[in-house]
C-alpha cells in the first residue's frame, strides 16, 4: 500500500469536516437567535411607548408585558412573545406568576388569525404551540397562536372522551410517540400555571426538553398537551400539530 493509499482516509476526514464547520458558518451568518427579542425589545416596545404604535408589531401590551407579532410563515401565524428577556420553557421565571397568564393572553390574542382572515376564525380550529428548547429557533420565548392539523383535530375528538384533569400518556397519538394530555377548564386556563402543571407533571427536571400545547375539546373544555422531544436531532416538537397554512379558513377563503 502507498503512502498516498494510507493518507487517503484521513485527508477525507480532513475535508469533510472543513466541509460541514464551512456550512455551519455560512447558515450562521445569516441565522439570528435574538431577533425576536430584538424586533419586540428594540422596536415594538420603543413605538408604543413613544408613538403609540407598535409597529412592526400587531400590537404591545405593556401592562400585561407581552407583544403580538405576526409571524412571516403562514397567512394567519402570529406569536406571543414576552417584551422582557424569557430564554425559553426552561425558563425559571415561568414557574412564578410571570408564567400563569402567558398561555390565557395567548388564547385571548386568537383574535387577530380572525381579523387577518377577515372573517371569524373557529376556536376549534385554533391551536397554541410552545417547543421544546432544541426545538426552536429563538432564544426568546414565543407561543405559536397558529391553525390546528385537521387530522389532529379529528384525533383530539376522538380521544376528548377518556381525558381527565390528570396527565395522561397517550402513545402514538398526535403524530407523536408519546404525548401527554389533561383536560382544563376555562377557569383553570386562566388562573393556573401550565408551566409548573408541566414540571409537576410529565417534565419533571426535564422541561427544557418539553414542548406545550393548547386545543379545544368538544364542549368547551381545553386539552393540554405536554410531548418530549427525543433523539439526536431536533424536530418540530409540539408545532407539529399545527398547520400554518390554514387550509380549513383560507381554503373557504379562495372560494368565496
């Protein structure tokens, strides 16, 4: 064997190593993990608190500390996202107080899918989203207000009889291995913390793996839904369950 025969493996190794450190870099030079917070934190905010308009925002509660923002993917996608420094579900400060009314203003928020629409979005139809830390994209903290799967929704109908106030592993369910789910109440969406129901609950001292949903049940309940993201790779986490394009409104839409 020649010298170059024995090098051969390593000078492939060499390269296919420059070759993928060289992707990386070039996905990261155009890749910002902080553009929310810098959109809401350096524009949004500073507009409402200075011109009473919260562009490029759809709206900033300052109050209640949180923006709405419409999401460039899918034609009725906005988001929730805090006006003050929240990494992410991992975050601590969403066990304390900050964390109980973020997921209800979300909900409230649903409004502006309709108002995109112009015309009544329904709430069955509505989904809220939160991914797993591995799983997102931005290192500030933003619930998905986005349309529900149909297929998903038929699912969740499906299994609305046999969910309680009490977690539930539901295996293969969802487009999930596993997923957890409990029923809510209004009342409860609005006055308890989902973020300690899901460290006390399926999480553990494994939230930052965690990602968190919201949908409705027949009769005017909610279901919410806890999946764990596995495996070396990230993957769409509890965003999986939507579906940005909104085919059950805009489809209607085109045709009127």
């Amino acid at each position: 064997m020649t010298a170059f025969h024995r090098l051969l493996p390593y000078t492939l190794v060499i390269l296919l190593s420059l070759t993928i450190a060289a992707c990386f870099a070039k996905s990261g030079a155009s890749y910002n993990p902080d553009a929310l917070l810098q959109i809401v934190d350096g524009q949004c905010l500073p507009h409402q608190e200075q011109q009473q308009s919260p562009a490029p925002c759809a709206k900033v509660d300052i109050a209640q500390a949180y923006a709405i923002y419409k999401d460039r993917n899918g034609p009725l996608q906005y988001l929730l996202i805090p006006t003050s420094k929240i990494s992410g579900i991992e975050s601590p400060v969403l066990q304390t107080h900050t964390g109980q009314a973020l997921l209800a203003h979300a909900w409230q928020e649903r409004i502006w899918m309709s108002r995109k629409a112009g015309k009544p979005v329904p709430d069955d139809i509505v989904s809220l989203t939160i991914n797993a830390q591995r799983a997102r994209t931005q290192n500030q903290l933003h619930i998905h207000i986005s349309c529900l799967k149909p297929e998903i929704r038929t699912e969740l109908d499906g299994l609305a009889p046999i969910l309680t106030p009490q977690w539930r592993p539901l295996r293969n369910a969802l487009q999930q291995q596993v997923v957890w789910a409990k029923r809510i109440s209004l009342h409860e969406l609005q006055h308890d913390n989902p973020f300690r129901e899901l460290a006390q609950g399926p999480a553990q001292q494994q939230i930052a793996s965690f990602g968190l949903g919201l949908a409705t049940l027949p009769g005017g309940d909610f279901a919410l839904l806890a999946s764990q993201q596995t495996g070396p790779f990230p993957h769409p986490s509890m965003e999986i369950i939507q579906d940005h394009a909104c085919p059950q409104v805009m489809t209607v839409a085109t045709h009127n």
